[in-house]
C-alpha cells in the first residue's frame, strides 16, 4: 500500500510541474485586475481571490527567496490593495521577528521547534499557537568550483569529512574513489557555510545525520556546528563565494545554483547510479514524506536518508508560520488570501523553472484546509 501511494503522489507531483509553463500566465492576472466585486470587500482577480488591504510584512527563510519574489509580483498584480514586503532575513531571524509581533508571517526551512511553539502562545491570542504550513520543496545543491572540472560525485559520508574539515583536498583518495576518470587537481577545499542561522543548514546537517553518523558527529540545527570552514550570510552569500572562490564548495537551494550557473555535485546515495540535484529527483525524495504535525499542523518527516532510484536525498520544504488563532486582525484576510494562493496550483506550479519542487497535490490540499481555518 506504501509503494502505491508513493507512486501515486510521485505521479500527481509530475503531473503538477508539467503544467508550470501554463499555470504561471495564468496566476498573473488579465490587464483589467478590477475583477469582480464579491461579499466583505473581496474580489477576484483572475484566479486570485483579494482579500484585505494595506502593508503585509513577512520575513525569514533565504531559500524559499526566489519563490517569494515570484509569488509577491503575481500576487500583487492582481491585488493592488495589499502591498506585501518579504524580507530574506535567514529562517532563525524570521521567526524570532513573527514571535516578537514584528510580521504577520514567517518563512522557515524547518519546522518550529518546541520551544518556539511554546513561545508562539504568549503572541498568538486566544489561545492560539504557531503551525508549520509547507509551502515549497526543493533540492539543497552542492555546488563547487574546481577548475577542470564539471563533473563530480560524493557521498554523505565524504561530503560529512570535507564539511567537518577532516577531507581537505580535491585529489584526496576518497574523493579519487568515488570519481574514476577524473584529474582533480591538488588544490585545497575551501568549505563554505552559513554564517546566519538557516533552516538550510538544518536540513544540510540532518542529511549528514542520517545518511553518515559516523562521520558527522554533530547534532543538526540551523546553527552551523562542524569544525573549521569559511562563513558567509545567506543563500546568496555562500553561492557567491562558491562562484568567486578556486576549490570552493557549499549548499544552497538548486535555484540559487542555476540562477549563476555553478556547477552542483551528483550523489552517491547507494542506488544504481548518482543521482543529480534536480526538481524532478528532488519531487520523488518529497513525495516520500509523512506529516508528522497534529491538527491543523503539517510539519513534514523528510526522508533525508532514502536509497530510491533517482531520489535526490538533500531536500528542504520551507514553511510559512502563523498562529492557528489569534492571527493579528488587521492582516489576518490578507495573510490568508496571500497564502491561499501560494498554496493554489497556480502558485505551486509557477515553481520548477526557478528550480523549486511543488508539493505533493494532497499535501497542498491540507494546506490549503489548514489556511482557510486560520482565524
């Protein structure tokens, strides 16, 4: 029964990103975004429904950047009353500004810790709590910049070594191993990792974690905890320094990778052949996921150690977070007709070209659910 819902969300999940191309002309708008006026001040822009009106602010996950600025462009297109400003702050700062009441929602690369969940009570009125709501996938790339040459393969365990500065040359035999064929230079490793804390770390060290715990010993988190290495601020910073930097390697989300063209390791992850960092690989690791929230909580169990043909393990799922009740009511409509449609098919489907996964169609059904009872 597993195997055949797997099949049956991997199928749906294609079939989602095949009609990306269609749907995101779609989720723009017509010209005339007057729409047609409905009950409570709301109307319909195509196939965005507006609701509310004024500034939305929002801050956090660096990953799920490129997705925002495309949801945000489509979006406010078609609703010109809601101006919404999204800040890449990094998922750690983005959630401490929501707790403090600064925005209206956060964006995370990993579910909200318990400690976080108990500190949402105290802002959430009425007995609310913060939830977890999942809005898009995608592959953590590895990318890297070693002259002459383009193509690479490591494992987890190896990538644990380099990342934990006990790997600290490209012509080192375990890197020669898993690369027949290739002349890697006797060049040195130049390990970049996040400087801020990153739901992208989290999900990078839970990768190492569960795929080689014997060679990284360190506990996941958004806080970097290997040893040695280079830091730099955000996505962008580290991508940066991978395209600057001879012997440079780091993650990142793949559309940070193909917006400045470097180069992204394959995996090794046992199966038949190494698996490359893309959507479609990326969508068949997601779709294996479970939801382990309760309620109208939908924080995923990614399986970051999987050995399916052509699953691409290192994914990440960045959430929106926002009280279950108690929401803010000034920003509560706009906050749930924003989210709607990101959650919508258009807004999913509008995703692969900047290299993001949509989710799963039942998983965005529950978001969608989990939204509309916001309150």
């Amino acid at each position: 029964m597993k195997l055949q819902r797997n099949n049956r969300l991997r199928a749906i999940a294609a079939g989602a990103l095949a009609l990306s191309g269609a749907l995101v002309l779609t989720a723009c708008g017509s010209d005339d975004n007057s729409g047609s006026s409905g009950g409570n001040g709301t109307k319909a822009a195509g196939d965005i429904k507006c609701e509310g009106k004024g500034q939305l602010l929002a801050s956090g996950s660096s990953a799920q950047k490129n997705a925002m600025d495309l949801w945000v462009k489509n979006y406010g297109g078609a609703c010109k009353d809601v101006k919404i400003n999204y800040k890449a702050t990094g998922s750690g700062a983005g959630i401490q500004e929501w707790l403090q009441g600064k925005t209206a929602f956060a964006g995370s690369d990993s579910a909200l810790k318990p400690e976080e969940v108990a500190s949402s009570k105290k802002m959430c009125k009425g007995g609310g709590q913060g939830i977890n709501l999942p809005m898009v996938g995608g592959p953590i790339a590895v990318g890297f910049n070693v002259p002459g040459v383009d193509k690479l393969t490591l494992d987890a365990k190896t990538l644990a070594l380099i990342f934990d500065s006990k790997i600290k040359k490209w012509n080192d035999e375990a890197i020669k191993k898993l690369n027949k064929g290739v002349s890697l230079p006797d060049l040195k490793i130049q390990a970049f990792h996040r400087s801020d804390d990153s739901g992208t770390t989290d999900n990078f060290t839970k990768y190492l974690k569960a795929a080689a715990p014997s060679a990284w010993p360190h506990e996941p988190g958004k806080a970097w905890a290997g040893s040695g290495g280079q830091a730099a601020d955000g996505s962008s910073g580290v991508s940066s320094q991978v395209k600057q930097v001879s012997g440079a390697i780091s993650y990142f989300e793949l559309s940070y990778a193909t917006a400045s063209s470097i180069k992204t390791v394959d995996l090794d992850t046992g199966a038949s052949a190494p698996v490359q960092a893309t959507v479609d690989n990326a969508s068949k690791a997601i779709a294996e996921a479970k939801i382990k929230g309760t309620g109208k909580d939908l924080a995923l169990d990614l399986a970051y150690d999987t050995k399916a043909e052509g699953a691409y393990p290192i994914t990440l799922v960045t959430y929106e977070i926002a009280c279950d009740k108690g929401n803010k009511s000034d920003t509560l409509a706009a906050t749930k007709s924003f989210l709607t449609y990101v959650a919508s098919e258009d807004g999913q489907a509008s995703l692969k070209d900047l290299g993001y996964a949509p989710l799963p169609t039942e998983i965005a059904t529950k978001v969608r659910e989990s939204v509309a009872s916001l309150s």
